[in-house]
C-alpha cells in the first residue's frame, strides 16, 4: 500500500526483522510446542525464548505470561478469568468509561451475571482522577480494571496510584496495555498491577498473538477448555510462528530504546500545533503532550464531520480514523469522547490521527496540506457537524 498511514493505534506494519523470525517457523521449523520429539522440542524452545523477550518488555518473569490470540483474548481472561476464580464475598468490579470494548464489553456481561459494577468517567482532559476511582473502592471490589492508555486520546491514566489504593482494599488490579508498547515504559512492579494485557500487531509484531502477565500467585480461570496448554490457562496447540513474531518485536522495542519515541512526540506535537494554527474553529481533546502517548492526537474540526473528513482524506491516500461507530440509522459519536463532556456535533467533528515509527517529516507535511484543504472544502461544502 503507498499513501499516507496515519492510524497506527489501529495497527502497525509487521517490522521486516519480525518477519525474518518468524518466517522459519512458517516453513521448515514445524511441528508442536508440545510434542517431546526433537521438532517439538525446538518450537518449545522458540517460544520460551519468545516468553522471555515479552517479558523483558514488561519488566515481569516469563513465567506470568500466558500467551492469547491477542489483546482482546487476554483483557477477557484477566476479567472474567478473575471473576470466576474468585466466587466469594467480593461481586463490585470498578473500571472507567475510556476502556477498549475488549474489557468494556467482558465486564458488562459480569453486569449481567450479577457483579456490580462501576464506570468511573474521565475528566474533560481523557485521564480518570485517581481519587474518582479510590471513591468507589470498597471491600466489596474485587477488580479494578483501568487502560494504561487510550487508544482514542492517547490520555495515559494514573494506574499506579490506582493500583496501590485499590491493592490496600484487598482488590486485584487489570491495566490494558495494548496501545503503550513501544509508545512509552511498561514496568509491572512499578505500576503495581496483578494483570496486563498486550496484542502483537500494535507494535509491529503479528496479527493474532498477544499475551496476559499474571503477577505471580494471582489466578484465573481459564476461559477456554481442552488440553493443559500454558500452564492450564489456555489450551490449544502454540502459535509458534505468532509467538517467536511477538518475541521478535519485543526485543525490538527494547533494543530501540526511547530516542525513536522522542522523534514521534516531536512529530506528533508539531503536526497538532500547526493543525490547530492553520486551521479555524479547530481543538484538540487530547491531554497535554506530557500525559499522552507520543504517537496520538485527537483532532476536532467545528462545522465538519469526522467520518467526512475520512473519507475524503481515504480519496487522498490518507488513512485515519475516528472514534464513531457507523450504522444504518446514521453515525454514533464516540463514547469516549462524550464522556469526557464533549457536545455531539464536537464529538462527531473529531478525528484520531496516530503515528507510527516509520512516519516521515514529509508525510506530516502532505497530510497537514491536506487536511486544511479537506476541511476548508467541506465547510464551504456546508456539511454539517450533527
Ligand atoms: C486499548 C485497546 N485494547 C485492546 C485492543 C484489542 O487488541 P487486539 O486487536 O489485539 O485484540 C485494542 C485494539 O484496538 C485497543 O486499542
């Protein structure tokens, strides 16, 4: 594909030296990571070798790691997983109004099943206020599950302050991690949590792979049934090829330390500046640059439509995204958005622009040209923002 790509909270392109790892296991490195013959014996030492440079990522042990089908399979285990080990007194789940539908939708069905359950809404910046959540704590709580950063906004919430206060209750904390490898530092000890999920093709490993760290002594129950695969937390036979890939863009992230991620915050800062210079009526709903991933900026243009503005920068080559849900009855604005306060016409005004390591100077430059030219064309074109 050429063009402009400017959605990589999306997904990422796959790194060339992630392909270079995986694709022996695509050809003649096969078998499976269970058998104890030699071609089993060689894939399971790929993946252990790959559960290593996972967790060097993450700053866990490589025996917290359970590897999933992804980002969404892992904030499913650690939610439900810990809400159906843990059957005693505790039924209260508290966790925000920014989540990822993967741990959104996980814990309104224990809404379902009983558990009460909290949503705790952000402030106007995107970042929930570490007391809003320690407000509802109770001994009741039995997990507390806030993003370490949204995927819309880019807002970085406080989940070590709200990791300690809900741990003091005797509550077990999840954090979705998927949108901060390669973005920013994930050390668990540091952040306190009992769980954190990952998925492989948001920093540039493959699609179908993540992965749970379970702080040591913390349990779930398994969500699928079978063979006693990953210490009996997940069965089904290894993905190797996806988890040797996984490893390799671990090891990649860690070997690149933060100078890339200092380039993209440039990046990311200039172009919402010059946005927000070059074009009237316009605002972001980003936090401050300090307290965001360096990669992301949410974009509102007044008098505009995000899902317009798609698709005539998709006409131009350009690729970004909004936070709005389509259907037949019309579009729905980001609840995200909305729940930071945002009006509807200026939720459905907005659009997310996310950066990759592979962006260009140039590329800011084209898409900002465009993007003041799309706009300018669409307010004269009278379209509306609700
Ligand atoms: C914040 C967040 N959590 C979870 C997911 C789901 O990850 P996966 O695509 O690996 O299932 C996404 C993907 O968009 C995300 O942005």
């Amino acid at each position: 594909m050429t063009g402009i790509y400017l959605d990589h909270n999306a997904s990422t392109p796959m790194a060339p030296e992630v392909l270079e790892a995986m694709l022996p296991y695509l050809s003649d490195r096969w078998g499976n990571a269970s058998s104890i013959h030699a071609w089993g014996r060689a894939l399971k030492k790929a993946v252990e070798d790959a559960r290593e440079a996972v967790a060097c990522l993450i700053g866990g042990r490589p025996r917290g790691l359970v590897f999933t089908s992804g980002g969404t399979e892992a904030n499913n285990l650690a939610i439900l997983g810990a809400a159906r080990a843990h059957r005693g007194e505790r039924r209260k789940i508290v966790t925000t109004s920014l989540e990822h539908a993967s741990v959104a939708a996980p814990c309104k069905a224990l809404a379902k099943a009983g558990f009460e359950v909290v949503f705790v809404p952000p402030g106007a910046d995107g970042c929930v206020a570490a007391e809003a959540i320690e407000a509802v704590l109770d001994e009741r709580t039995l997990l507390v599950s806030v993003m370490l950063a949204n995927n819309e906004t880019g807002a970085v919430q406080p989940v070590a302050r709200i990791a300690r206060a809900a741990r003091e209750r005797g509550a077990l904390v999840h954090t979705d991690a998927v949108q901060c490898p390669g973005k920013m530092a994930i050390e668990v000890d540091e952040l306190g949590v009992d769980f954190l999920g990952i998925g492989g093709h948001k920093f540039n490993g493959p699609h179908g792979v993540g992965a749970l760290w379970m702080r040591e002594g913390t349990t779930v129950e398994k969500l699928l049934h079978g063979a006693d695969h990953e210490r009996g937390l997940r069965p089904g036979t290894a993905n190797a090829p996806g988890i040797v890939g996984l490893g390799a863009a671990a090891r990649l992230v860690t070997a690149r330390g933060d100078g890339p991620t200092r380039r993209l915050a440039a990046l990311t800062e200039r172009l919402e500046r010059q946005a927000l210079r070059s074009i009237p009526d316009s605002f972001a709903s980003s936090p401050p640059f300090e307290r965001r991933l360096p990669n992301t900026s949410n974009l509102g243009f007044r008098g505009v439509e995000g899902e317009s503005l798609l698709l005539a920068l998709d006409m131009e080559g350009i690729a970004i995204s909004t936070g709005s849900a389509c259907h037949s009855g019309g579009v729905d604005p980001s609840p995200v958005l909305l729940a930071m306060g945002l009006t509807r016409p200026d939720a459905l005004s907005s659009i997310r622009v996310s950066l990759g390591h592979s962006t260009t100077d140039d590329e800011v430059d084209r898409f900002l040209e465009t993007l003041a030219r799309v706009v300018a064309g669409q307010r004269a074109g009278g379209a509306a923002g609700d």
